[in-house]
C-alpha cells in the first residue's frame, strides 16, 4: 500500500509538470510561428523549426528544474510559484536572443510577443500549480510520523516538520533508550520514522528494520555520514571498498572553478555597476557615514581577508563588540533594511572574487571571534575552510541566517563532498530565487550574540 502511495504521488507530479512543460512549448510555437517566421532571412525546413522550438524547451526544462520547479509535491508553494516564474522570465531572454540570432533582419526585433508570451505562461503556471497541489492535499493526507530519538528530545526539529502542515504530522516522540522493544512495536503503526541523534550501531539496527518492513525513513545526518556520501566506489577485488579523499578540490577542479569566477564577477560587475553607483549614493545620503563596510573573515586554510559589504548598520553598530544582525535589530539603517532584504549588501563581494580570497560560491566566510566560539563547541567547523569563502553557497540557499551553526557545516560540508561546476550553476540560480524570500534573511533571536542554541548538537 506504502509503496502505491509513492507511485501515484510520482506519477501525478510527473503529468502535472509534463503538461505545465507542453504548455510552455506551446506558448513558444505560436509565438514562433505567427511573430517571427516571417523575418526569416530564408524559410527553415519543418526541422529547423522544430530545433528552435525543442531548444527553448530545453532551455525552460533545464531552467525550472534547475530552481527545483518541478517540485510540486515536495517544497512550499510559494517556492515553486517563484521558481517557475523566474524559470519564465529567464527562458523569456534566452528566446529573445535565441529569435534574433536565427533571423536576419539586420536589426533587433520587437520583444514584446515574447514578453506577452511569457506573461501568458505565467497566467497558466500560477493557477495550475495551485489546482495540482490542492489535489495533491486532497489525495494524500499529511504523512503520519514518529520520532525516534537519543538523548535529548529534537524539540526544534519537530517543530520544523510540523510547520509542513500540507505534508508531514509528528504524531509521537519516543526516546529509544526508555524501551528499545517498543519503539520497534510502534514502528509499523506509522507511515514514516525519523531518526535523530541515536548512536550509530542503534540507529542501524532501526533503518534495517525499517528497510524490511517498507517504512520510509528520515534520518538527521552525522558528518560522517556526509563525508561518506560522496566517497567513490573502489572495485580493486571482491571486497568493495569506499574511497575518501578528503583534500578539498582536486587541482584541475580548482582551476575550472578559478576561471568560473572571473567570468561571472566580471559580467556582473558590468551588468550591476549603474545598481551599486545608486546604491552607493543611498547610503553616503542617509547618515553620511562611509558607503561600504570591511571587516575580517576567514577563507580556505583559515587566511584572514577583508570583506567588502555596502554598510547596512549605524557606524557605531559594534562598539559593544563583535555580534550578528538580530531580529528586528535597531543598528540596520533604513537604506540597509532594503539592500539587506534584496541582499544587495553583498554585491561588492564581486571584487574579493577578483582578487581571489573568495569564489562566486562556497562557505559563508565567518570572523575569527566567532568562528572560534562555535569550534569550542563544534571542533569539526574547521572542515568548512577546505575551499575558499563563497558569495553564495549551500548553507546561504538552503539555510537561513540564523541556521544553528552545526547546520551550517553539515550543508557546507555536503556542497565540498558534492563540488562540480554543474552544481555552482545550480545555486546561483537557487541564489536568485533566495532573494524573494523574506525568511532566509531572518536574525538571530535578540537574546543572543552568535548563532549558537542551548544544547547546540556536536558530532558523536
């Protein structure tokens, strides 16, 4: 029964993307054909036409799916409306160029059946994302799950599944050291288990009983388990081995992803140059002080940079000493409430890219104080400066600001094991996405200084 369940959903996600997809394509065909054929210096074959149109549905696919679009099932509502919009919009562009350089017409033309175009695509994912995901809650009711957990009760983590009302209910918490008989009793009751901070032998036994019985399984990950992850598989004889290097990136992925940056903060440079001359302005207007903030941080084998930020906090902001932004925190200025929301903050990071002490993605860099409070407490967080600091990265996409600091190193830690060129794409474009989306931006609560909790979880 579990397992139909998993089918249908998967299959139903599928129709509802294949025919968002079509439509897509669709839009672009009648656009193609009734506004821009006709400038064709010599008339395509029908091939040909059809090679422009299955581009631009490659490009759109590749596009959505890049923003995680297609996930209807699976992220919040409003994340898929902004995936699939931006996923519009930039295809639109791509189109744009895509019809100029295959007409000759010697001149620019009319943008405005692609924007109609793209406006029309947006009239019809809106709607069709809302239909399918209210059909998704009306056939398959929030999942039925029970915590299984070690010492301390995951209070936050609940919290967080449960916030996911549309998809997932924690209906029981069991503490597997009270009664380890009756947690394996109450397993098969449940539709899913998770599986948090349990010693590893424990927690094996748990997912091998749950593998048997068909019950899917959540599992909070060690860092070990991270670095496992991504190890290569060894086949030297009849006894597999699991590879580790544990060096970073490998010299030839060092070079590609060098190059990767000065490209990409060179165009942006370029393209946003008139943005931050505005912006620039905007700050010296507000209270005078200087435009931008530099301050320490940290990078690849733990070298000290100065970072380079448009000031978003009162010149005096840190005389008590070093902290982060809170929630609701009076030092922003009203210039720095805006450019921090839209993280336009961080742009002239472009130029620590140039100088090579940061890549385009990677870690957020940390200030040494601080990054030193969290290592007593985390003696691993030293793994996150195997590469060099990153403008965006794995932590900024799928974090928060806030994100407890052991969080931070398991996403980074994953993005270092993970590296490629395909997945640094992947999170500048999640990165644009990011900026509409008001919680990744959230402080730390106003009682504290650092981004550490009480009870703050440490490697077993």
């Amino acid at each position: 029964m579990r397992e139909k369940r998993g089918q249908n959903k998967h299959l139903l996600n599928f129709c509802a993307n294949v025919v968002a997809l079509l439509f897509e394509v669709a839009a672009f065909a009648f656009v193609w054909y009734q506004c821009y054929v006709a400038n064709l210096g010599q008339m395509y074959w029908r091939r040909g036409n059809w090679a422009v149109i299955g581009l631009y549905g490659l490009v759109i696919y590749l596009l959505t799916r890049g923003m995680n679009g297609y996930k209807i099932s699976y992220l919040p509502l409003t994340d898929i409306w902004i995936s699939n919009i931006l996923a519009i919009l930039f295809s639109a562009a791509v189109a744009y160029i895509e019809v100029n350089l295959v007409t000759r017409t010697g001149s620019y033309l009319s943008a405005i059946p692609i924007l109609a175009m793209a406006g029309v695509q947006i009239l019809f994912i809106v709607p069709w994302v809302f239909l399918v995901r209210k059909t998704y809650i009306r056939l398959y009711p929030p999942r039925q799950m029970m915590v299984v957990y070690g010492a301390h009760l995951p209070r936050e983590l609940i919290r967080k599944i449960n916030s996911r009302a549309d998809k997932y209910n924690v209906c029981a918490a069991m503490c597997f050291f009270d009664d380890e008989d009756a947690v394996f009793e109450e397993i098969c009751s449940y539709e899913a288990v998770v599986l948090c901070d349990l010693p590893a032998a424990d927690r094996n036994r748990i997912l091998k009983y749950c593998y048997e019985q068909g019950v899917r399984t959540y599992l909070t990950p060690k860092l070990s388990d991270i670095l496992l992850n991504a190890a290569e598989e060894v086949h030297l004889f009849d006894t597999p081995l699991m590879l580790s290097r544990n060096q970073g990136l490998s010299i030839t992925q060092r070079f590609f992803k060098r190059l990767f940056d000065i490209i990409i903060s060179v165009l942006l440079t370029v393209i946003l140059s008139p943005f931050m001359l505005f912006t620039a302005i905007c700050i010296k207007a507000c209270d005078g002080g200087p435009v931008f903030y530099r301050q320490e941080r940290l990078t690849i084998g733990k070298k000290d940079f100065q970072i380079i930020k448009f000031r978003s906090m009162r010149v005096d902001s840190e005389k008590n000493g070093a902290q982060l932004a809170r929630k609701e925190d009076d030092r922003i200025t009203p210039v720095g409430k805006v450019i921090r929301r839209i993280h336009f903050d961080e742009i002239p990071q472009l130029f620590n890219i140039l100088k090579g002490e940061m890549s385009f993605v990677g870690p957020r860099p940390e200030r040494r104080d601080i990054h030193e409070q969290y290592k007593k407490e985390i003696p691993e967080f030293d793994f996150r400066l195997k590469v060099k600091a990153g403008l965006t990265g794995y932590a900024q996409v799928y974090g928060k600001y806030n994100t407890t600091p052991y969080d931070k190193l398991k996403l980074d830690l994953t993005y270092i094991q993970k590296y490629s060129l395909i997945l640094d794409l992947k999170l500048i474009l999640l990165t644009v996405k990011v900026i509409f989306q008001k919680e990744n931006t959230e402080g730390i609560n106003a009682d504290q200084m650092t981004a550490l909790r009480q009870n703050e979880e440490s490697e077993k």
